[in-house]
C-alpha cells in the first residue's frame, strides 16, 4: 500500500493532536476522514502532505519515510488542497492553474503543448474554464475553490488530498465535486478528504476513516462503520441510521 | 501579448526621461550639445559626462534595485504594505553610519557607504537570528519593523545628543542622488550579479503566492526560498542605501505599480518592476534638480511626497 | 662659482615668479596650488564671500540658498551682483560648471563629500568655514588672501581688523559672562563657547558660559536647560515676533534667570549676521551689536 502512517504523532508548538496514529489508506478509493472539530483529521491529513513533521513516527509512501523522499519527486505523486488559501494578487485563473504543472516545467516555468492540455482539462474538470481570463481576486469564494480544485487536478497526481474542498460551495457544486471525485477514481485516482457532512462522506466515499481525540475510532465501509453506536460515542447524538433510496448508501437521521 | 507591449513602452518611458535629464537642469541644452558632452574638451563635458550622465546611470541602477528588492520582499512576506524597510536594512545602514560620524568624526566621510552597507547587512543578520529560518512571514514581517524603529529611535538620539557630527549623515539619510558619480556606479556594479539570482527564483515566488501548503505541495521548499529571496534582497537594498542613502516608499510602490500592469507572474513582473523603478527614481531626481534650479532637493523626498499618500490610500484598499 | 651659481639661481626665480603667480599653500585637504589668479571665483559658504569681499573681489557664483538677503548687506553693497548655485548643503554642481569659474572655495564641513566633483570643474580650495571659530576663520581669510593673489591687501586688512576688534574690546565691560541665542519656534538655539559668536565674544574680552564652553554646534535649549546654563548676560535674536519668548516670558522659570532679574537680558531683531554670516566684516558687526546692546541704559 503506498501511503501509510506508522505510530504517528502530530501537532503544532509540541502539543500532539494526532497520537500515536498508525493507518493504512488502501489504494483506489475515496477516503473520508471524518470526526468531530479538533478531532486531529485536518492535521493528519497535513502530516501525509508532508506540510507538518510527525513528532514520532513514521509516515510512509511506497515503503519509504515520505519526510526524506525528495519533495519534487512527491509533488509528482501527492497533491493537497487546503481548506482556505490566500488570494494572490494580480494572478488570473488560468495562471493558477497553471502553476499546478510547476513539479514538472522547468526553471523558468515554462509550459508545453502536453501542459496546457492537462491544464484546460483540469479546468474543464472543475467547471472554471469561462473564468479563465479573471483575475483570482475578483472570483466569489465557491468560484476560486473550484479554480484552487483545478489547480491540484492540474498537478496530475495518482493521490489527491483534499481538506474540507465543500465548505464555500453551493449545493450544486458540492455535488458536481462528490461525482468528480467518482470520475477520478475511476480512472485510477486515489482521494482522500476530510469532510464535515457524514451522510455525503456515506454516499459518495468507498473507504470512512473515523477519528476522536487524535485516535482512530474505526475505518472500513460505510456499511460498516456508520452505526448508532458510533454516532453515540464519536459524535455525541443520537441517530437513526437508515439505507439511502436513491443511492442505496447508509445515512444518518439525527433524533 | 499585452505584458510584452507594457514591458516595451516602459523601457522606452526610460529611455525618454534619461534623455530628459540629459537636457534639462539648472542649464538646458540642445541635442548636439549633450553629443558634444560626451567629448572631453568640449565645455559641456563635466555637466553631461562627469554630472547628469552618472546621475542617470545611478537612478537606473538604485532604481531597479530597490524596487526588485520590494518585490521579492513582497513576494515572500506576501503581504502588500510589505516592503525593503520591513526588514530594518535601510534603518541599520543608517545608524551605522551615524554611529560612525559620532564615534570616528575625524574619519572621512568617504566611509560612509561601507559603513552602511556593513550597519545594513547586521540589521538583517540580527533579524535572522532573532526570528530564525523557519519563523512565518508575520512574525519576520513585525520583528523587522519593531528593530527599524529600534534603529531609527538610536538615531534621533544620537542626532539630538551629537548634533555637530551627524551632519553629513543627516544630509545623506534623505536619500538623494546628489554628488553621487562614477565612483558610486563602480561601487555598485558588482551586486548586479545579484539581479539574475533573484529572476532564477521566479518560478519559486509563484508559489509561495499560493499559501505556505500549496507551496510545500508543489515541491517548493518554503524556508529556502524565503531566505535566498530575502537575503538577496538586503543585498540589494544594503548596497543601494550605502550609495543613495535610504529612497523611501521606491520599493513599495514600484512592485505595485508593475503589478497593475502586467500581473502577478514573477517572471514577468520582477522585470517589469525594475523598469517601474527606474522611471520613479529617474523621475524623482529630475523633478528634485529642476523644480527650483539651482535648489538641489533630495529624490528621497520626492519619492516620499509620492509615495506616503499612496502609501495612504493603500492602507484604506487593504483595511 | 658657488656664489655665482647661487645668485643665478635667485635670478631665475626671481623672473620665474614674476611671469606667473603660482602659488601653492596648505589647505585642509593638503597642497593647493594655483598656477594664475583666479578671476571668476564661486563660494560654497558665507564666510569665504567676506574674505573676497574685504579684498575687493566679487564672486561670480555664491551658494546663497537663492536668497540674496542671506549675504549680509555690508557686503552686498561691497560686491558686484553675483549667481545663486543653490543651497550650501547641497550646491548644484552644474550650475556651477556653466558658470566656468578658475577657482571654487568650498568648506571642509560641508562639501567634503564632492571635493572630487569639484576639482574637476574648477581648482578646488577647500577652507575651514562651518562651525569654526574666529582666530581659525581668521586664518583662512589669510589663505584666501594669498591665493587671490592679494595677499598685501589681506594683511593689511586683517591688522586694520585686529586694530578695530582692540578698539571695541575698549569700549566693552571685561570678563562678563556673556551667552548669545536665536529665539525660534520651540526652543532657543545657544551658540556655545567654540562657535563663531561664542569665539568673538571671547576675543573681545568676554566670557561666555561654562557649561557649554567647549561644544560648536548651536544647543537646542528648553527653558529648565537655559535655567541650568542661567547666563549673566543674555542676548536674544528673533527673526519675527512668532516664537518660543511669547510662551516663556509668561512663565514662573523665566523670572528665575538671573539675567531676567538683574535686567541683563537683550532682545535684537534680525540676527542674520550673527546666526549666518562669519568673518571679518560680520565679526566686526557683532562687536558693534554687543557695545550698542550691552551698554544700552537700563
């Protein structure tokens, strides 16, 4: 399996958020990281984004500690986005995409036909190409996740890590994201994201990876993992779980 | 297309106004009379080639130098009130050189700019020791604003308490391209080996722009570029204040500028901020000499009268 | 044959010198020579203006601030009409170069910074001026004497002024405490003991205050300060009737000044020869000002 957490502690300023965690996230699948605020989901995901430095332990992609694997060979390999960014300024949308390709251009930063094919794809994926003359700046906050989102697809990654991607997005958006996510998957795509909305991670996500107080609950199928129990303990409410009538996939009632 | 367009007139804009301050001054001369200035014997010889030739040359050079080390300094403290005098570089070359004319007063004033250069470089050595490589921007940001005001406080003191040998510092802590000549280009030119350094970081400032995550993410290591963006960056602000004395608000307002032109991509703006530069710095010293000839004014305080209520109006823009 | 060849050798200089003025003397930076007399001379300070003026030379070019009044009227009514080259601080060097001078008095303090510049418009003599005191000043118009070539003149000149300051001296109460300062906005300036006023002053036969007795630069004063330093003789300079005088004479400190209580307190408009002017003509004015004030009935 390529990335797996091994004993890992982390947090910020020598305060463990994440303790003691060791995971394996299987390969191929779309992977919810779920559990309540400060939970330590956000922070693990950074950690296997190489944004923080585990305390202890070891984080490994394909067998190796990813905090010594070569950081442009693993912008090749693992691509985040962040839950909030800053807006940069005087940079339109199709720069920004642009600059996902950046692992693989040159010093200078200079595009090839095959670039600017990804990167038109990936703005088509994520429904910007129209926006691609605007500057950043001037985008609603839905509108430049979804740039930011074909910025990450720009970077042509087997793994995608994502962080919360559906906070400013409208309802219709967040859907076209969750299918995206299928599309990509099924082209050979790994997701792993955190979300807020434990029905969505249900339905859309093949793999939940449950978390409290810095520890893994649980992990496994939706079918498995969502149970009343769990919500009890994890979540604090209770809930009645019930099959979706559309998509078949458990979802939760809150009593 | 259109970045090409900007970048080609304002080199042109450059062009002009050098040949403006060729011709106009405390004396205005025709076109053949700047030609003649060129050649020894003719009587124009010291007022084109020995005066407003070098004082060209060295607002081109200040010009876009300081504003290339606004630029990279924006890029890095990603923060647009961000500018060379965040680091405190400009406020340490000057105590230092008043801490000179104070304790050495005998000394002449030929020292100056190393002792300058010497006070900017240690202002911004002392600042990486206190924040460290891997401190965030902010934190760097407000250390280097609290030691500039440190600095510039140990100033005034010295200048109320000694106020016979600051004198000459006084003058040139204004800023100002005046008696400045062929010596001070030669002084100069070896930090241009810097300018191409800061293009090869280009692609690196880019995504810096993106957050520190993103950055991380895309392979960009966030505390080298950082420190190789800023450290040429005091080089660059060091040596020009220890020639021209600090040109306030020049590397704020140049990136600015530049960015309103031709965008945000630091392949193209680091360049086009060097040309915006030289305009402003040009600009500034030719107003200063011909505003009220023989009255020399500083192009500090032209910059200044400039820069403070844009300075202003972007304060109110960012809130 | 010794003889003779000693008496060739006179021969010659004697004729050398008489073709060519060349003279070469010790200015702050070193040798100067001057190989003719310098017929189109631009000063950088006032105090050089004096020295020409004394001898009957008019500079073409004065760095005046681009104010004629900055010349103290004794003198402009001496010489001929003359150029701004701008301020003192910052000269513009162009200006000066299109005006083609032979000679160029500059000041140590100054314009030290641009001796090179300066050299290559014109011979560059650069002088003593700024901050200086009396005997220095004194000695430097004797240098300018000698490189204008008129150097008898000088010197008759200066024994005239030595005469003139000793007659004054007369008529001046001996070793007094006496302090000189311009009133401005906030605060008073005191011209110490080692500036130009303080160095007349004791060559006139006075004092001036202790406490202050070895600075240059002028001191920027606040009432509880000028109480510390208390003059016995205080004479204020004011340019206009706004400044600091208005708030003080109000206040409980002011009456404490001994020289308030004694009435030994002068008020003088128009300090510009004392606070800018410097040499020998101004030295002389402010020996005039100081027997007209001091002696003035109470």
């Amino acid at each position: 399996m390529s990335l797996s957490t091994h004993n890992v502690s982390v947090g910020y300023h020598g305060q463990a958020i994440v303790k003691n965690v060791s995971l394996t996230l299987p390969e191929g699948k779309i992977i919810a990281l779920l559990g309540p605020n400060g939970c330590g989901k956000s922070t693990l995901l950074k950690a296997m984004a190489r944004i923080l430095t585990p305390m202890g332990g070891e984080i490994h992609w394909q067998g190796n500690n990813l905090h010594s694997t070569p950081s442009q060979y693993l912008a090749t390999q693992l691509a985040l986005l962040p839950q909030t960014q800053p807006i940069p300024e005087g940079i339109k949308v199709k720069d920004l995409v642009a600059y996902g390709r950046s692992p693989y251009t040159g010093f200078w930063g200079r595009l090839t036909k095959e670039d600017h094919k990804i990167i038109q794809q990936a703005m088509e994926q994520a429904g910007v190409t129209e926006l691609s003359e605007q500057f950043v700046s001037e985008l609603s906050g839905g509108q430049r996740q979804r740039v930011w989102l074909a910025m990450t697809l720009a970077q042509d990654t087997p793994y995608l890590l994502l962080d919360e991607p559906t906070t400013y997005m409208d309802l219709n958006h967040q859907v076209e994201l969750m299918n995206l996510f299928k599309t990509l998957n099924e082209a050979g795509k790994t997701i792993i994201t955190v979300l807020h909305d434990i029905n969505q991670a249900a339905r859309y996500c093949n793999h939940l990876v449950v978390m409290k107080a810095g520890e893994i609950i649980t992990q496994g199928e939706p079918e498995s993992v969502l149970t009343k129990e769990l919500l009890e303990s994890v979540f604090s409410v209770t809930a009645q779980i019930h099959t979706d009538p559309v998509a078949h996939t458990p979802m939760c009632i809150v009593e | 297309m259109k970045t090409l367009l900007s970048s080609f007139l304002l080199a042109l804009l450059v062009a002009f106004i050098v040949a403006l301050s060729l011709s106009l001054g405390a004396v205005s001369l025709s076109f053949e009379q700047i030609l003649s200035g060129f050649d020894a014997s003719s009587e124009f010889y010291f007022t084109i080639h020995e005066y407003r030739l070098p004082r060209s040359i060295l607002a081109i050079l200040v010009g876009g130098m300081m504003a290339l080390s606004g630029a990279l300094v924006q890029g890095v403290i990603r923060n647009p009130l961000a500018s060379p005098d965040v680091l405190g570089v400009s406020q340490g070359a000057g105590l230092a050189a008043v801490i000179l004319m104070t304790i050495f007063p005998s000394v002449s004033i030929f020292w100056l700019p190393w002792a300058a250069l010497s006070g900017g470089i240690i202002a911004a050595l002392f600042l990486w020791f206190l924040c460290g490589s891997h401190s965030g921007a902010i934190k760097l940001a407000i250390t280097g604003v609290a030691m500039a005001a440190l600095y510039s406080s140990a100033v005034d003191f010295l200048m109320l308490t000694k106020p016979l040998e600051v004198n000459n510092a006084l003058l040139w802590l204004t800023g100002s391209l005046w008696g400045r000549g062929w010596n001070q280009i030669t002084m100069l030119l070896p930090w241009l080996v810097l300018i191409p350094f800061a293009f090869s970081l280009a692609k690196r400032l880019n995504l810096i722009g993106l957050g520190d995550d993103v950055a991380t993410s895309l392979g960009t290591s966030i505390s080298m570029t950082r420190l190789w963006a800023l450290t040429i960056a005091v080089g660059l602000t060091a040596s020009c204040v220890s020639i021209c004395g600090p040109i306030g608000f020049l590397g704020l307002i140049a990136p600015h500028l530049a960015r309103r032109l031709v965008g945000g991509r630091h392949q193209v703006l680091l360049p086009c901020t060097m040309l915006v530069g030289m305009v402003i710095l040009l600009l500034a010293d030719l107003v200063a000499r011909i505003i009220n000839p023989p009255i020399e004014l500083s192009a500090g305080i032209m910059t200044a009268i400039i820069g403070a209520p844009y300075f202003l109006w972007l304060l109110f823009k960012v809130r | 044959m010794k003889n003779v060849l000693k008496h060739l050798t006179i021969l010659l200089l004697v004729c050398f010198s008489a073709f060519s003025h060349a003279i070469t003397i010790k200015d702050s930076k070193g040798s100067f020579t001057i190989k003719e007399t310098p017929k189109r001379i631009v000063v950088l300070e006032y105090s050089f203006v004096d020295a020409l003026a004394i001898v009957g030379i008019s500079p073409v070019g004065i760095a005046d601030d681009k104010d004629k009044e900055r010349i103290i009227k004794p003198i402009r009514d001496i010489i001929d009409d003359w150029q701004s080259v701008g301020t003192r601080s910052q000269p513009s060097l162009e200006t000066i170069s299109s005006l083609k001078p032979d000679l160029i008095i500059a000041d140590m303090d100054r314009h030290e910074g641009i001796y090179k510049d300066l050299q290559k418009i014109a011979p560059t003599l650069i002088l003593p001026s700024r901050r200086e005191t009396y005997t220095r000043l004194l000695e430097a118009s004797a240098i300018i004497g000698k490189v204008v070539n008129k150097d008898q003149e000088m010197q008759t000149r200066l024994a005239q002024h030595k005469n003139t300051m000793a007659e004054y001296a007369q008529q001046l109460p001996k070793g007094i405490e006496v302090q000189f300062g311009i009133a401005l906005e906030n605060y008073i300036s005191l011209h110490p003991g080692k500036s130009y006023s303080g160095t007349v002053i004791q060559a006139l036969g006075m004092m001036t205050p202790d406490s202050i007795k070895d600075q240059k630069a002028s001191v920027r004063s606040g009432l509880e300060q000028l109480l510390s330093i208390n003059p016995k003789h205080f004479i204020i300079g004011q340019y206009n009737d706004n400044n600091i005088l208005k708030v003080w004479q109000n206040e409980f400190l002011w009456n404490l000044l001994s020289a308030v209580k004694s009435k030994q307190i002068y008020f003088m408009d128009d300090p510009n020869v004392w606070s800018r002017a410097r040499g020998i003509i101004a030295a002389e004015i402010i020996a005039q000002d100081l027997i007209r004030l001091l002696n003035q009935p109470k």
